[in-house]
C-alpha cells in the first residue's frame, strides 16, 4: 500500500489551478488599479454638467491631479482658477476656447497661456473657461445664449477647426463625464471601449459631416460675429486670438483663406497668432517642443502662447489695477 496520501491540491488540481489563477488576477487588478489612480489620475476625472445652450462645461468646485501630477483647480464659476470669483467684473480676464485654451490633461492651472498671460498685470485675475471639443457654437452659446458674464474682459482663442465643429454635443463622447467613477479601471475600459470599438470619432463626424463644410463656416462666423457685438454692447471688452497648428508653425501649411476672407467678410477683428510666431527667432526643434500634437500644446508653449498673448493684453486693458 502507497503510504503517501495525495494532498487537497493533488486531489483537485482544477479547483487548485481556478484558486491560483483567481489570486493572480485579483492582484494583477489591484496593482494596476493603484498604478493608474497614482500615475495617471484615472479614476478621479474632471466632472461636466450638460445644458441645451452650450452642451457642456465643468462642474464647480473641484480639484484633482491627473496624468503626470497635472493639478486641476476648478472654482466657484466652474473656470480653471486658483482662487473663487466674486461678483465684481471689473478686474476679471476670462479666457474662452476649445482643448487648446483648456489645456488637456497633461497642463496643470498654474501653466496655462490664461495664467501666463496675465503675469505682472497687477490686480487682475484670470478665469480658463476652455473646452475639450468645444466649436464656436459652444462658446456662442456660453457667452450670449446663457449670458454667462462674469468678467469684464473676454478672451476668445480658436483653432481654425473650431469653426467646422457645429455645436458639439456630449454624446459619444466618453471623455466628458458627469459623474466619477467607482475605480480608474473603469474609466480606462470606457475610454477604450469607446476609442477602439465603439468608434465614436467616426460617428461625431459623420454626423457633422450632415452639413457642409462651407454653411457650417458661415454659421460659426456669424454667430461669433453676434457674440463681439452682444459683448461690446453690453460694455465689455472682447479679443479673438486664431491659433495656429503645428504644421502651420513647423511645415508652413497655409492658413485657411476660406476662413480669413469670411471673417473679413463680416469684419470681425481677429489676431493670427501665427503672425507673431513668425516674427519669433526660434529654431525648428524649439518649435516642435510647443506641440503636443497637431493643435495642442506642452506646458512650454503655454509659456511662450501667454507670453504673447501678454504683448497684446497690456495695451488692451492696461498694466494698472482697475
């Protein structure tokens, strides 16, 4: 007789082997889970309310840190900002735009062109109402539809895209949240499941693509047209910087004449940012170190964006206190 008497494992090596792998894959999750809250802030996502007017913008007072330790410090008004805002307009900047004037997720407050250019403006105060996606129709219906005023001095800076956008909606798109999610697998799996299987960057532009390019343009520009002169009439002040993209900086792409000649047309006063790059002594490579990607940009063209963005706010609203 064997005297060796088979162990539980021995007896049951399917249940042994469903045991081990359970274990391994519960802490493979939990290792991953606290990589991702720490490394890259997933997990714990800027919030978004939604409304008819303007589509979407941030939820206020919120603060949290996301890829690479970006800090996110939304106010009282639901602005990028440092500290709240009162209710008095004269000594406020507010900054107005898409994914570039917001930042994305790798810029933190303290960094944005909205901070930057207002540096050694004694006594203002700057707000960054930018965001991600946004067109001209959102900041139209933000500014005039919702009358969201609380400055005296707006700030609008647009890609030349922006114009092509229509009033962009918070469907499909995974990115803009409402509510946090329980763990930052969570919000990782959605942003996949939407980026890789669900497509949703196809079905956004099909449905944009419904009307054409050139009455998108015409709609866009008029209504920012109606957004200068709503402002300016309510004794506000109002500039519109274009910025420029990477290939415009880097490969001289041309700048949309089509665009140009329309906002001519209804003679809305637009600064080509790309003008003042062009007179800037910077070598290719430094160039390319502003560029995240097409539009977006690093923290070091944030510096160099405010930095000339400054040039024109010091003769626009002065360098005193108001």
């Amino acid at each position: 007789m064997n005297s060796h008497e088979s162990s539980v494992f021995e007896q049951h090596p399917k249940t042994t082997m469903a045991f081990f792998g359970i274990v391994a894959l519960t802490l493979f999750l939990l290792v991953t889970e606290v990589l991702l809250q720490r490394v890259s802030g997933l997990g714990n996502p800027v919030l978004f309310f939604t409304h008819p007017d303007f589509g979407y913008r941030l939820q206020p007072n919120q603060e949290t840190y996301r890829f690479g330790g970006s800090h996110f410090k939304i106010n009282n008004l639901g602005l990028r900002a440092i500290e709240d805002w009162n209710s008095d307009i004269d000594d406020k900047i507010i900054f107005l735009g898409d994914s570039v004037t917001y930042g994305g997720n790798r810029i933190s407050n303290e960094e944005l062109f909205s901070e930057l250019a207002i540096e050694n403006m004694h006594g203002f105060e700057s707000g960054n109402a930018g965001m991600p996606n946004y067109g001209v129709e959102n900041v139209y219906g933000l500014v005039v539809e919702s009358e969201f005023l609380p400055a005296r001095y707006y700030v609008t800076t647009f890609i030349e895209e922006d114009f092509y956008r229509g009033l962009v909606l918070p469907e499909n798109r995974p990115w803009i949240m409402t509510e946090k999610p329980r763990f930052a697998l969570e919000e990782a799996t959605r942003w996949l499941w939407y980026r890789y299987v669900a497509n949703t960057r196809a079905t956004n532009q099909s449905n944009t693509e419904r009307v054409p390019a050139d009455v998108r343009r015409e709609i866009a520009v008029k209504k920012l047209k109606i957004m200068d002169e709503f402002l300016k009439a309510k004794g506000l002040r109002h500039i519109i910087f274009i910025s420029p993209s990477r290939a415009q900086v880097l490969e001289h792409k041309k700048i949309d004449a089509d665009l140009k000649a329309e906002l001519d047309k209804y003679e809305i006063p637009t600064i080509y940012l790309l003008d003042r790059i062009q007179s800037l002594d910077a070598p290719p490579n430094d160039k390319a170190g502003w560029f995240l990607d097409r539009h977006h940009l690093t923290s070091l063209g944030h510096e160099v964006w405010g930095a000339m963005m400054h040039e024109e706010l010091e003769n626009w609203v002065g360098n005193s206190a108001p």
